[in-house]
C-alpha cells in the first residue's frame, strides 16, 4: 500500500531539467502563475490527485504540490504529501534555495535540501539526518524541475542529461527528446514534445509529454516499473495567469 500511495507525489517529480541552457521563452512572456490538477492512475484504477501552483515574481518563484489518495486507499491510509521549492531567477531558469517534502502520516520520511550556490554546496535532511554534499552545476530539486522545462529549447533538443536532489540524495538523469508529437488528455488533444528515460537495465521507465504550445507544461506522465505495472498523471485543469 505504502508503494501505491507513494506514486501520487513520485509522477509529479519524475521530470527535470538540463544542465546550462539558455530560456527557450523571455522571462516577460511566461506567465507569472501557473494553477494546475491531475488524477493519478495505477493500471486503469484511480488512486489519488495532485494540485500544483508555481508563481514567478521579480523576487523568485513559488512552487506549491499537495498530493492526496482517493477513494479506497484514502479510506485505508489517507496520506497528504506537500512539496514546497524556493528560489530565483537566472539566465538558465530556476535556480532552488530550499525544497521541502512534508507527509501528513509517514513524517520520518520528510526530506529537505538547502543550496548554497556560492560555496556549491547543498545540505540534505532526511531520516538519516543532516549531511552536506557537493553541489553539480545547475542542479534541481523534483518541484522545480517540472517547471524549469519552461526555460529549455526542446525543438533544439534530443537528448537531456541533469541532476535532480529529492532531500535524501542528488542523481543524474538521462531522457531522450522527440519532437512533433501530440498527447490527448481529458481537456483535448495538444501537440507536444515526447521525454522518455534512456533504459538502464531494469530500472523504471518514464514517459513526459510536454505542451510545445502551453510553455512546455508536462500535460502527461507515465511510470512504468520493471514487472511492467504502470502508473499515470493525467491533466485535469490548467489555468495560465500572465
């Protein structure tokens, strides 16, 4: 049960971004809040729902995520998971100063990350306590991440490499980019740009569809695990405020 609760905050930050690109949009034309919800399936069956908020000011961004389980698993472990990242704006998009993962039941499994840039240094806190790690180039956190695809040229793109930290370690990622694709959710069918991970032995494999015209915003995700059940995040709403 704990896996499958568990697949409601991990579809939501499976996605990241590369290491040293340039913005793909002009700061001035992104919008300066983002509200979005998705269901959350594992094999056809529903089992939860993610709301996000992002907002961008002249002092930095904003990130919010509350996941919450649904129906029976609601009724036989009714978790909430919050994710809050910080941070600022630079000529490669966003930049995090803190993430923190908050559980409502299981909270000997919060984590947090804090990124000191200029020492490029980043101190993690999970259950094994407090450690202080070296800080790779242009790292984010799994919050952060999802929205850094704002910032990325993917028409350019066909292959991305990146670090991402979820407040207990930082790891690299590897995804292939193909573009001209096209994804339909319950709010329509849009084109978009197709991310998957490069496999590595039996790893899980994960798919992003990304809205080319909607700022890159990941409209779907799929996780499938090496048994071959699969998990998925679906948009149900979206609202982009300029």
């Amino acid at each position: 049960m704990r896996k499958l609760i568990d697949l409601i905050i991990l579809l939501l930050l499976i996605s990241a971004a590369p290491q040293a690109v340039l913005a793909a949009t002009p700061l001035s034309s992104l919008p300066t809040r983002i509200d979005a919800e998705y269901d959350v399936f594992k094999d056809d069956f529903k089992i939860g729902t993610i709301t996000g908020t992002f907002t961008l000011s002249k002092d930095g961004y904003h990130i919010e995520s509350l996941s919450k389980a649904t129906g029976l698993f609601a009724l036989i472990k009714p978790e909430v998971i919050q994710v809050n990242s910080k941070g600022i704006m630079t000529k490669n998009g966003l930049r995090p100063i803190t993430y923190v993962h908050e559980r409502k039941l299981g909270m000997e499994r919060n984590t947090r990350a804090d990124f000191d840039w200029q020492a490029n240094l980043i101190t993690l806190t999970d259950r094994n306590g407090k450690r202080t790690l070296p800080l790779p180039a242009e790292t984010q956190d799994r919050a952060s991440a999802i929205y850094q695809f704002m910032f990325m040229p993917l028409q350019d793109s066909t292959e991305l490499n990146f670090n991402v930290t979820d407040g207990s370690r930082v790891k690299e990622y590897k995804y292939r980019v193909t573009n001209d694709q096209s994804v339909t959710v319950p709010l329509g069918t849009f084109k978009s740009s197709y991310v998957s991970s490069l496999p590595r032995g039996d790893e899980k494999r994960t798919e992003i569809w990304l809205a080319t015209e909607h700022f890159n915003f990941p409209y779907k995700m799929i996780l499938t695990e090496s048994d071959g059940s699969k998990a998925a995040q679906v948009l149900t709403h979206i609202h982009f405020e300029r």
